[in-house]
C-alpha cells in the first residue's frame, strides 16, 4: 500500500466521521485525491459519494432515533436525492474533466457561504 493511498484512507475515515455529525467534509475528500492523489474529477467525485453513502447512514439512523424524524419526509427527501445521484451519475461521464471540477468547485463555494451565513447569524 503506498504513502498516498494510506493518507487517502485515513482522510476518507475523517470525513466520514466529520460527515456523519453534520460537519461536511466530503469537499476535502474531494480536493485530497484531485491534488494530491491525481485522481480525475469524476472518480473522486465518485468515491466521495460511496464515502458520504457508507457515513450517512448510520448517521441518518441514529439521528431518527435521537430526535423523532419525520419519517414521510425523509424517504421523500432520500428518494429525491437517490434520483438526483442518479441524474449526476448519467450526466457527469458527459461534461469534461475540468467543467465537472468548476461546477463542483462553484457548488462548494454556496455550501461554504450558506453554512458560514448559518453560523455566524444567530
């Protein structure tokens, strides 16, 4: 096992932990194996969602169980974004490499600025 693939690994458990208490973490993940690992846009992309998936499970499970989630509107919200991964999964393999890093790049951007406008405004 080399050096970076290790680092990959250890990062990949970070964000998954970060990720399954609601602090994101999926967009280092992301940027981790473009950088540094030399890994397309689209894998990463790819192994940041099997990541998030793995995490948000168990995540998802036991915040239902903590605070009484409306079951109706999760599946709804989960079948949502099932369709929406699917939606990406199709279109992702047709937008170039360096389009799918910008577009990703732009949507972390408005996750950035919609968390620290959530944060700091109290």
């Amino acid at each position: 096992m080399n050096i970076a693939f290790a680092g990959g690994l250890a990062l990949c458990f970070i964000t998954a932990v970060s990720s399954g208490m609601g602090t994101g973490g999926g967009g280092l993940l992301t940027l981790y194996l473009t950088l540094f690992c030399g890994m397309p846009q689209i894998t990463a992309q790819g192994a940041n969602l099997l990541c998030f998936a793995c995490a948000s499970t168990p995540a998802a499970v036991m915040n239902c169980m903590r605070h009484g989630t409306d079951m109706r509107l999760t599946a709804f919200l989960s079948f949502c974004g099932a369709v929406g991964c699917v939606l990406g999964a199709v279109a992702a393999p047709l937008l170039p490499d360096i389009a799918l890093g910008r577009i990703y790049g732009v949507f972390l951007l408005f996750a950035g600025v919609i968390s620290l406008k959530r944060y700091f405004s109290f």
